[in-house]
C-alpha cells in the first residue's frame, strides 16, 4: 500500500437486539448441524430396513401370490430392492465415521474441516433422501401394478 492512499477506516456498531438473536440462531444451526443430518440419515436407515423386511417378507412367503409370478412386478420389486439397499448404502455413508486431521491451533483450518465434514454429511444425506423416494415411488408403482394389472 502506497503512502498516498488514504487510510479507510469502519467504525464498527453495536449489534441490536435482532441481530444478536439472528447470530445465536445461526450458531446454534451451525452447532447442530452434524447431529441433525446424522439423525436424518438413522431415520432412513430405520424406515428402509423396516420396509426391505417387510418386502423380504412379502417374498418369502412359502404360497407365494400369484402376482409375483408376473414379470413386470418382478421387475419392479427387484428395482424397489436395489433403490432401498441404495438408500441404506448412501444413509449409511452419512453416518460413517472418519478421520478429519487438522492443526490443533489453527481455527481456520477446523473451519475448513467442518465445512467438509457438513459438505460430506449432506450429500450422502441428499443421496439417501433421493434413493429412498425413488423406492417409494418404486413400491408405489409395484403396487399399482399388482393392484390393476395383477
């Protein structure tokens, strides 16, 4: 910096009362973050395995309905499997540990690693989510089928 430019200076206000609400609400977003992405991903893992035991259920019934001997319903059973075990795989992903490593007295650098951690924890949460909706859509359309066409 040159000695002809001047010098800004910003004088800082106080924060009103609004604004310093507004900053816990967002520290404590940031705090629970982890916890609440984890507690999504545990949600789909425990709506998906409940709903493959059922349908793991459903087929190993020793009289097995008719319908099931239908090729459309069997090709969209297999697809609702393979789109649940994807929603296990990806909600699973959220919650698999890992090892982050980072200076221990560089703030920035925790930033960072949190940042990536939110970043990672998310996707395989977004995933999980979307999976699990095509399995839905995917039972729905199965059962449709049966319904009307089986």
């Amino acid at each position: 910096m040159s000695t002809s430019e001047p010098v800004v200076r910003v004088e800082s206000e106080v924060l009103s009362e609004a604004d310093r609400r507004l900053e816990a609400l967002f520290d404590r977003l940031e705090a629970e973050s982890i916890a609440a992405l984890e507690g999504h991903a545990r949600h789909i893992v425990t709506l998906t395995t409940t709903l493959m035991a059922a349908f793991f259920g459903l087929l190993s019934l020793s009289d097995r309905p008719a319908f099931l001997a239908n090729r459309p319903v069997q090709v969209l059973a297999l697809l609702t499997l393979v789109l649940f075990f994807l929603a296990l795989a990806f909600a699973l992903d959220a919650l698999l540990p890992r090892r982050y490593a980072y200076p221990d007295a560089d703030l920035t650098a925790r930033r960072e690693v949190l940042a990536r951690l939110l970043a990672r924890k998310e996707q395989a949460s977004r995933r999980a989510t979307f999976a699990f909706g095509a399995a839905m859509l995917s039972m729905l359309t199965t059962t449709l089928v049966v319904l009307f066409f089986g």
